[in-house]
C-alpha cells in the first residue's frame, strides 16, 4: 500500500477554522480575563476580601487549562468538534447557575469548575486544530485565532459593565449564558482535515528510516524507529500502520494490521505518552517558563481596575482598562503573527524576549500612581506583549515537539499553566490584604515573568548549536 500524504491546505476552509477558533477565544479566556468588572460586584455582593474573590477567576482558568491532558484523550475518544460542542453546553450550564449562586464558593463551583471543564474542551480544538489547517501561515492562523482573547477582553468588560448597570450582576451571567451558547456553533465548524483531526489516524501510512523508500508523511507525522519502545503501542493502537515496505514484527516484510482498540490501550498509551513528555528536557524548561508565564497574566488583568480605583481614577474609567489591555492584546498577537512567518524570524528569541519585557514594566508600574495616562499605557502595552506571547507559544511548541506530538505536548503543557493560574490571583490578594498596596504583587509577578523569559537560554543555545 503506497503512503497517502495530507498537506495542509494553507486556506480555504481553513480561515473557517480560524473564524472558530476566534470565537471560542473571545467567549472562554476573554469573558474569563474581563471577569475583574463582576469582581466588584461580588466584592458588595458577598462582602468578601479580594483573595477570596480573586479565587472564581484562577479556579476557572486553572480547571480550564489543567483539563489539557484529559482533553487530549478525549479528542482521541470523540473527536475535536464533539468535544468543542459538549464543552460549549458546560459553560452554558455553569454561567445559569452561578446567577443562582449564594456565596462565592457557590460561584468556584459554576463559574470556577464547570465552566472551567467546558473551557479546556473548547480551548485544545481552537488550538490544536487550526495547526493542522495552516503549515506557510501557521502563525498567522494561531495570530488571528487567539486574538479572540483579546476582541473578548475589549468589546465584554464595557459591556459587562452596562448589563451590571441595567441587570445587576445575576442578569448579566444569564444574558452571558446565552452569548456563551453559541459557542456549540463554533464547536460544530470544527470540520475534521481528512485522518488528522483525530490524534489515532489510521490511514496514514509510515516508512520506518531503514525502508528503502522516505514517505512524504513524515513532515506529517512522525517516524518511529525499530528500538522506539512507543512504536508496538503505538501501531497497537493505531498511530500508525506498516505498509509493504516496511518490517513487520516477524521481519517477514509483510504488512500489518492494528489489532482492535480497548478502553485499557487507550488509557496506557496516553499514561505513557505523557510520561514520556516528562522525561523530556526540552519539554520541561519550555513548561516551566510557561508555568511562571501563567502564573503572572493573570493578576494584572484581575487587579489593576481595583488599583486604578485605589488610586481615585473612577470605576468608569478603571473598567476602560480592560478594554485597552484587550485592544493590545489584539494588535499584539495580529501583529506577532504577521511576522512570525518570515524566514529569519527566530520565534523562540521573540518569545523570550516579549516575556522579559512585560515583566519589566509590570515591574515598573507601581509609579503610575494617580496618572490616568500611565494606567492606560500599561494596561495596552501590557497587552501587546502578553498577545505576543499567546501567539508564539503554540508556534514555538510546534517548533520544538514537532506537528503529529501538538495535541499531546500542548495538552500537557495545559495543566503546567492550569496549575499556575489557580496559585498567580490568589497570591497577588494574599500579598494585597497582607501589605494593604498593590505595588508588592505587581513587582513579585513581574519578577516571575523577567525569570520565565530567561528560563528558555538553554533551549536557544542548542538551537544556535544545531
């Protein structure tokens, strides 16, 4: 049987993806990052301190980036459009009922633990699939997808802050169930590539490295070597098939066929995919600069309304901050991918070089003090760099891991940040209520930033070597 190459089709259909992935950024991690506005109302609300209110938002990201590994396996179960479809009915749920909630722990429940297992369904298609759609404009696809958090920062906090008006707080989480709905639309436009929309494809066929013949999948998915202890469970469980060219167990030449799948293959073969992920240094230093990353992003959306209120600029004004940290992060992640593509763009030196500069002047920002210019600087340079970063990251883990390991290294990496996200708000509260300023997690989360930037110097010496 001669190997059946898919290539990606750099457009078409593809920019469908990408309008879905958009949407699914802008409704998960933008309603999730504008949630600062529904702080203050559960502030009043609840009568709570700002370490137990910052806790709704890191539980939500955190569950929502930490289902990461157990979304992998079930896209290999269901498929990426079914589970994008199911998690878009969990985040629906999850926002009707935190409108009937009593206490804030009612809201880390619906708003914290379900809506976060349905974000990290929809989170891994938006992201994985669209890598598959787009090989030349790959990062201007992630770009433009994942600018979706961004459009939903900026266009979600202002009207947030007009339902609260209108609403009250409990009317907008069901008027925002409603908007969230639509996400099942997005989730059905997920529209598989042929075999490669499934992470076990079993058409595609691969020559091992001592065949007399190179397949032109291998760009695709990659080749497994005779001594891979992976390789028999693997083609156990249909990651790949032998053709006639290839050695077949007995080293009689002939083709072989995948035995039938069971429920205890598939849970052994992603036990030890990720296992492997963790024996693999280049993976650790790229997850523990993201663990850092993540554990620093999200405080400074949660907290700088409450600062800028702190310092007597209005809540009308410090609401606009989200909304221009949104618009930077769009300009920053339509501006990275426009040029991420180009051949001498190294994307791990931008990478490491955006992180370093917004933990600078995270850094730094404790001497907006009363300034309604500096505030609003910092809020959309903050965001530029930071969209940055969500644009290079998935890029760069292609570049590192490599196309047909996308959906196990990022579901993995997943959990590194869901971890990190469910400690980064709480600890800026805790540092808050502890020293009564802002300036202390500002400087400490900033710090965490400039370290994740450095963290990746091994990782780019062994580039240079290569």
């Amino acid at each position: 049987m001669a190997p059946v190459a898919f290539s990606a089709p750099d457009g078409g259909y593809g920019w469908m993806i990408v309008f879905s992935s958009f949407f699914i950024h802008f409704m998960c991690n933008g309603l999730t990052l504008a949630m600062g506005v529904l702080c203050v109302s559960w502030y009043q609300e609840f009568d709570s301190t700002k370490t137990e209110t910052s806790w709704v938002v890191s539980v939500n990201v955190a569950v929502m980036l930490a289902m990461g590994p157990f979304a992998s396996g079930l896209a290999a179960r269901m498929g990426y459009r079914a589970m994008a479809v199911t998690g878009a009915c969990f985040i629906t749920v999850g926002s009707l009922l935190s409108s009937m909630a009593s206490s804030i722990n009612g809201l880390m429940l619906t708003i914290g633990v379900i809506g976060g297992i349905g974000g990290g369904m929809c989170y891994l298609p938006a992201v994985a699939v669209p890598a598959f759609y787009f090989e030349k404009r790959r990062s201007l696809a992630m770009g433009l997808g994942t600018a979706g958090i961004g459009g939903g920062m900026f266009l979600l906090a202002p009207v947030i802050n007009w339902l609260i008006a209108y609403y009250g707080w409990r009317g907008t989480m069901v008027i925002l169930a409603g908007f969230s709905f639509n996400l099942c639309v997005a989730g059905a436009l997920m529209r598989p590539l042929d075999a490669l929309s499934r992470p076990r494809a079993t058409n595609i066929a691969v020559r091992y490295p001592n065949s007399e013949a190179a397949s032109d999948t291998e760009s695709l998915v990659q080749p497994y070597t005779k001594n891979d202890p992976m390789r028999e469970l693997k083609l156990k469980l249909g990651r790949i098939t032998l053709d006639s060219n290839s050695e077949s167990e007995s080293g009689s030449g002939q083709s072989s066929q995948e035995p039938p799948l069971t429920l205890t293959d598939r849970i052994q073969a992603a036990i030890m995919g990720q296992l492997r992920l963790l024996q693999d240094t280049t993976f650790l230093l790229f997850a523990l600069s993201n663990f850092l990353t993540n554990l620093s992003i999200v405080m400074p959306a949660v907290f700088m309304v409450d600062r800028a209120v702190s310092e007597g600029l209005g809540s009308e004004f410090a609401s606009l901050l989200v909304s221009l940290n949104g618009a930077g992060t769009i300009a920053g992640r339509v501006a990275i991918a426009v040029i991420a593509d180009h051949p001498r763009m190294n994307r791990l030196v931008a990478y490491m070089a955006v992180l370093v500069l917004a933990g600078a002047i995270t850094c730094l920002s404790p001497i907006c003090g009363s300034s309604m210019l500096l505030h609003g600087f910092y809020a959309c340079s903050f965001g530029i760099l930071i969209g940055n970063y969500g644009a290079l990251c998935p890029c760069v883990m292609v570049d590192l891991k490599g196309l047909d390991a996308v959906g196990e290294s990022y579901g993995m990496l997943l959990m590194f940040m869901g971890i990190s996200n469910l400690m980064g708000a709480p600890v800026g509260g805790i540092l808050y209520d502890f020293c009564g300023s802002f300036s202390p997690p500002f400087v400490l989360h900033g710090l965490f930033l400039v370290a994740s930037g450095l963290i990746v110097l091994p990782l780019l010496c062994r580039q240079a070597k290569k």
